[in-house]
C-alpha cells in the first residue's frame, strides 16, 4: 500500500479484535482524510465503539495496523503517550476527575504532560472553556453540572491539549434529551473550525448534517460508507435501510421482515397488529 | 374495643416510653450509689493520675498508634499496588502476606517483634527501642487489613477516569498518581480512620515489651494505679482518656466526607 503525502489522520488496515471467543472487528479498513468528520454509525454491538477505542490504543488490537497522524499505533515500540498527546477522546461517560474543580481538570495534563506553566495552562484552559460555553463554571466541581456540561467540559479538557485529531464514543448517549442539543452544537462549531472527526453516534440529525462521510457498521464490518445524503438518504444495503429504519422510526419493528419494501407512513397510533412485534 | 390506627400507633409509642423510663428508674433506685462512687469515682485517686495520664500515657498512646499507622498506611499501599501489579510474583507475595498477617493474632505478632527478632539477632537493635517495636509489630498487621481496604479503593475508581488521563497522554505512573489514587483515598477514608481507631486501642498491648514509667501508655498507666490503690477509678479514667483520642476521630471523619462528598 502505497500513500502519498499529506497521509491520513487516522489510516487502519485489515483490523482485527476479539474479545476470548468473540470477535468484534472482522477485518476493518478505513481512513480519515486530514481536516475530514467522520460519523461512524451502526446498532449496539456492531464494533464501531471498539473500533474507535482501537485507534487511541484504548483496546489491542488483535491483527492488522493503525496509523495515526502518520504514526504506526500497532508497532509494539510506539511511544504510545506521544502519539496520545495528539489525539482527543471524549466518552459516553464523560470521565471528568470528579476530584478536581473544572479548571483543574483541564490543566492537570497540560502542565504534566505538555509541562506547561500554571499561568499559560490557565489562559489555555479558560479560552477553551469559553469555546464550550462554559466560562463561569471554572471553579465548579464536575458533580455540581449538568449532563451536558460534564461533556462540554470534557471537550473543552481534551481542546486544552490541542489535539490534531478528536474521537467522540457516543458523546450524547448518556445525556437527558433536552441537553443533547448544548453537546452536538460544539462539536458542530469545532467541525466547521476544521478538525479532524471520528465520531461513534446515534445522532441521525448531526451525522446528516455535520458529516462528511458516514460509515454504517454492522457484526464488525463497514457494511457502507459515502457522503450522508447517499449512506442516510438512499442506502444501498439491506442491513443499513433495516438499521435506518429502526433507528428513525423504532416502534415499527415488524418492518423488519421485508426491509426492501419503501419505508411506509407511520402506522396510526395503537393499532394492535404492531403491539404483538413491539421489543 | 377496635381501635384505630392512629391510636394503635400512640399506644405502641406510649408503652415503649414506658419500659423505657421503667428500666431506668429500677437502675436509679436498685443501684448502691454511694459504693459504685466509691468504686469508680474517687475524686483524690483522679487527682492523683493528673497529669501523668495526660503528659506520659496518653502521649504514649497517640505516639505507638500514629506511629503504627504511618507503617501501615506506607507498607499497606505498598502491598496494595503489589496485588494489582502486572508482575504475578508480586501478586502472589502480596496475597500470601495478606493472609498471613490477617490470620494472626496482634498479639503474637508483637511478641515476635518484640522478642523473637532480638533473640534471632542479638546484635541487632530494632530502631526507636519500645516505639520502634510497637510501630513495627502493630503495623505489619495493619498493613495486612489496610492493603486490602486500599486496593478495593483503588478499584473502585471508575475504569474510565484511567482512560480519560491515559488519553490525555498521562503514563500509568502519572495516571495512577494524580487522578486515581487520589480518589482511590477519599473513598478509603472512612475505613481507614475505623482502622486508625482500632489500632489506638490495640496500642494498650504494648505492655508486653515491658514498659518503663516513660514508655507506658494508657491501659498499663490505668492497670498499675489499679494495683497500687485497689480501686477501680483509675480503669474509669483510663477509658475516658480513649474517648479522648477516638471520639474527635470520628467528627474529623464526619467532616471529611462531607468536604468530599462536594467533590465527588
């Protein structure tokens, strides 16, 4: 394989993971072109998370090779802290240190990682907090914001190290639905200021919108991937037009039966016929 | 005659009170006050412990716990971050000294502190005389019950909060030392303040190395003014100067949960 300079944000080759017995990624190749968002979308279980988590070497990959800003993560003599330095993470959970106020939590690494002095980790660690929206909750400890703070605050920890590259595992799914919006709009501004986006989501809306590619992911393959409006708008596949439609109308379950036939009008409400198919 | 709830509950409440003031009154009435005062108070004999129970016991007492605590929170992390190492002969040597110490008794262990290392070694001298000892022989069991309360810590912070560092780019060290044990700490707190507790009244055990006038602590000061004036006062005073050292312990502890439980 051959590749030519500027080389992808992230580069993966024939992956594969395995839990014991199970395997999870069956073979996956994939790229993120520098300056590129990528949502990465699937049902529970396909391996899109662990594929993500793969990329920041969060999970050992069982064969094949990742690169990461032209780094190989899989060579067993990376300097894995080094190449982390470039790369930012934002989980389900969030994962603030619920120890330290949120200024801390955004200097803690910039002044042991990046040895920055405590003045410039602040004026770093502030002007990312004003990126989120988040200016006066500085002082605040993790435990006393919201859902969705938590996540702007997290985002905010990991722009503080000025990240090449920024991964999101399904940064909306733990939030109460009314906060969502707050999270998708950074994400959204930070897309348009130009980094470079893996995201895991179940975020339809975002993913159509905000993505430049959108890979659908089903049992640890890339079933397909293109521009939104082709992979969400007119899917190719059996499997991603059966997962669209749960996804985007999930009490008609019983469509599942015959997922090549046009998605219907939605049924009226309480016919008993969709009762008996309801999970 | 059917009564109804609220009055089945003011009865139930009414004959609890009832036995409650029966009991007490029968202590009041049946106690002989005058010989329990004889007993247990004796004005001149308390005089008589102050200020030595303060100056010397109860100094001695706070002295071999802190110093016991120290050696065990120490050698405790020590042995607790062996069980959750990558290297299996640490695990397996930590999980022995664990069950080992855990199955003896205080006592024995002091005793072979105490008197089988210098009789193994005769020109060898355990450092700090009696404290050194008491440290060193209290502590090594402590250090059995604290690696475990230690290690449940550290494993009870959230797999993510390692993550969340190691992303950042934090080594395992780094990791390890700024984010999780931290809070592996505040976690342990309440337990380990309970251990600090225990080890203040196993402390009293100390009498078996053969305590001098300046080494003794409090339940050997409290035993031998039991001897020398035949009466029980000095046991009574004796338990209180523990209350002294234990009850504030458990308001510091109050305080800091609640502290933490802001940041948590």
């Amino acid at each position: 394989m051959t590749t030519t300079p500027p080389r992808p944000a992230v580069e993966i080759r024939d992956l594969h993971k395995s839990f014991g017995p199970l395997e999870v990624l069956k073979g996956i190749d994939f790229e993120v072109a520098q300056g590129e968002v990528v949502c990465v979308v699937g049902p529970s279980g396909s391996g899109k998370s662990t594929l993500l988590r793969c990329v920041d070497l969060l999970e050992e990959p069982t064969a094949g090779r990742i690169w990461v800003n032209g780094v190989e993560m899989t060579d067993p003599d990376v300097e894995v802290d080094a190449v982390r330095r470039g790369i930012g993470m934002v989980f389900q959970s969030f994962n603030l240190f619920p120890h330290l106020t949120v200024l801390n939590n955004l200097t803690i690494a910039q002044r042991r990682v990046l040895r920055r002095g405590r003045a410039e980790a602040e004026r770093i660690a502030r002007a990312n907090l004003e990126r989120v929206g988040l200016t006066d909750k500085a002082d605040a400890f993790p435990a006393q914001l919201s859902g969705g703070q938590q996540q702007r605050a997290a985002i905010a920890r990991s722009l503080s190290m000025e990240p090449k590259l920024m991964l999101f595992d399904e940064p909306t799914s733990a939030l109460d639905p009314e906060l969502v919006g707050d999270v998708l709009t950074v994400m959204r501004q930070l897309a348009e200021d130009g980094m470079t986006m893996m995201v895991v989501t179940h975020e339809m809306a975002f993913a159509r919108d905000v993505a430049d590619r959108v890979v659908f992911m089903d049992g640890g393959v890339v079933v397909e991937q293109g521009p939104p409006q082709e992979v969400l708008g007119a899917p190719k596949h059996e499997r991603t037009r059966a997962f669209l439609s749960r996804v985007l109308d999930p009490t008609r379950v019983a469509q599942l039966g015959q997922p090549d036939q046009a998605p219907e009008p939605p049924a009226a409400p309480g016919l008993p016929a969709d009762d008996r198919h309801r999970i | 005659m059917k009564l109804r709830r609220r009055q089945r509950e003011r009865l139930s409440l009414g004959i609890q009170y009832l036995v409650f003031i029966a009991v007490i009154a029968a202590v009041l009435f049946a106690a002989d006050w005058d010989r329990l005062a004889d007993a247990f108070f004796r004005v001149d004999i308390i005089k008589s412990m102050f200020p030595t129970i303060i100056t010397v016991a109860l100094r001695n007492t706070i002295l071999y716990t802190l110093g016991a605590f120290a050696f065990g929170l120490v050698f405790g992390t020590i042995l607790a971050l062996m069980r959750l190492s990558r290297v299996a002969p640490y695990r397996w040597v930590a999980t022995a000294y664990i069950e080992l110490f855990r199955g003896l008794p205080a006592l024995l262990v002091l005793f072979l502190v105490g008197y089988g290392i210098p009789i193994a070694f005769p020109e060898r001298q355990i450092p700090g005389g009696v404290f050194g000892s008491i440290a060193i022989g209290l502590g090594l069991t402590a250090a059995a019950y604290m690696a475990e309360t230690i290690r449940a810590g550290i494993q009870a912070v959230p797999k993510g909060q390692m993550e969340a560092a190691r992303t950042l780019g934090m080594s395992h060290f780094t990791a390890m030392r700024t984010i999780v044990i931290p809070q592996a700490f505040r976690i342990v707190i309440p337990p380990l303040t309970n251990e600090l507790i225990l080890l203040t009244k196993d402390s009293s055990l100390a009498y078996v190395l053969g305590v001098t006038a300046q080494t003794i602590e409090i339940t050997k000061f409290g035993r031998d003014m039991l001897n020398d004036r035949v009466n029980a006062t000095p046991l009574l005073v004796a338990g209180l100067a523990y209350l002294v050292i234990t009850l504030p312990l458990s308001q510091v502890v109050r305080r800091l949960e609640l502290r933490y439980a802001k940041a948590r």
